[in-house]
C-alpha cells in the first residue's frame, strides 16, 4: 500500500512528465510547423552551437544528450544530409568525430532559437 508521501512522489512525477509532455509537443510541432525540424534534430543543432569549442566532438555530444549512440548518429545523419552540419575526422585521432553548423546549419539555428526559447518561457513560467 502506498504511503502519503508515496503517492506525493507519483503525483510530483506525473507532473513532470505532464510538463515536459505538453512542452515537448508545442516545441515539436513549432520547430516542425516553421522550420521543417523536429525538436531532437534542434536539440542537437542547438548542443553543437552551445560547444565552447569550434567544433563539437560527438563523443561530448554524446554525454549532453539522453539519446543512445545510435540514435544519435542517425539524427547527425539527417542533419548532415540537410546541410545543416558537417562531420571531420580528428587528425590525431581518427575514431574521434567533430560536428560543426555549417552557415545554413548557423543561420537555421539562429531563427529557430528564438520560436524555441519563447516556447520555453511560455510553456514553463
């Protein structure tokens, strides 16, 4: 049987995921509706503009973001088949990737930053 401060816990959860849910749908259909990108495909594109460096190693790509390696890569893929980004071997070490926007991935990302943070702000204030 489930104690009060169980079912608080399941209740904060349900919440949670209520929240994310209904944010992730707006972003979704936003970013699709206007730009012709899902909200995985952004969320990339937005990691690889956040990188401090000048370009983003998919291996910390990969630590920033709850997607397997394959599904990732996959996503990578259809960005870089867009145009959107490119992919360099490292030089000193050829199984390292780096990710970089290429000018329309900069520009795309740009626009659609701003539909995405004021979804932010509506959907979480």
């Amino acid at each position: 049987m489930a104690t009060p401060q169980d079912q608080q816990l399941v209740e904060q959860w349900r919440s949670i995921q209520n929240t994310y849910f209904r944010t992730a749908g707006a972003l979704d259909r936003a970013l699709e509706a206007r730009f012709s990108i899902g909200l995985t495909e952004f969320e990339i594109l937005d990691l690889v503009a956040d990188s401090t460096d000048a370009a983003c190693r998919m291996k910390q790509l990969g630590e920033r973001t709850p997607m397997t390696q394959s599904a990732m890569s996959k996503v990578v893929d259809r960005l870089e088949k867009a145009g959107l980004i490119a992919r360099h071997s490292c030089e000193d070490d050829r199984r390292s990737l780096f990710l970089e926007l290429t000018d329309a991935g900069r520009t795309l990302h740009g626009e659609a930053a701003v539909e995405h943070r004021a979804l932010l702000k509506e959907n979480l204030d």
